[in-house]
C-alpha cells in the first residue's frame, strides 16, 4: 500500500509556513515551537537539528522524544477532515500539529491550545 506524499516531505520544508501563518495573525515563531515542544517533546536545540537534518515528518515523528498523551483531546476540523476520525496514526499526528498551528493562528489562548485548561 502506497503512503502518503507528506510523511516523505521534509519538516523543514513546512515549518516556516506554521511560522508564516502565525505571524500573520501576530502570534510567534516562539509560540510555533511551544505547540512543538508540547505535541513532540523536542526542545529548541532539536528543533533546529530537525530542521538542518531535513528530517522528513513520519521521521520526525516516529524519533519525537515523548508524544504528549494530552494531544488526543485535539478535536475538529482541520482541511474538511475531523482530527479524531483519521485514522492512519502518522496522519492524525500530522493534522495534531496542523490544527494547534491553525488554532494559535486563530488567536486562541496558549493555555488552551496547549489543553491546560
């Protein structure tokens, strides 16, 4: 069975539209690798390695020193599709981390994006 085109696309290849796309809406690229530090447990220094190895996302992922368990109450829709019903574990991580990005975006708190409240 064929995967999908993105887990072979490099990280550093989307990483600067999540910035891109939050900046736009006044939000950080500091608030981009929060969400990333939550969802992933990489700090700043395995960000940027990420990012200088173009480490592709099923990678990315699959090496993510420890998934936050918290991510599961991510809910909605995010590209016409809702986040619970993916199906394809790799998929769904990837469309965790698109809606945390969308909702910052959205100027949603930080403490609610990072489901501490």
């Amino acid at each position: 069975m064929p995967t999908h085109r993105i887990y072979s696309i490099s990280f550093a290849s989307v990483y600067p539209h999540y910035v891109a796309k939050a900046e736009k809406k006044g939000r950080s690229k500091a608030e981009v690798d929060q969400i990333i530090a939550w969802l992933t447990g990489y700090g700043p220094a395995e960000i940027e390695t990420v990012l200088g190895e173009k480490t592709d996302f099923e990678t990315f992922f699959a090496q993510a020193p420890a998934l936050n368990p918290l991510r599961a109450l991510v809910k909605g829709v995010i590209c016409g599709v809702r986040v619970e019903e993916i199906e394809e574990p790799l998929m769904r991580e990837i469309r965790y981390l698109d809606k945390l990005v969308d909702e910052l975006a959205k100027g949603r708190k930080m403490e609610k994006i990072l489901r501490s409240e």
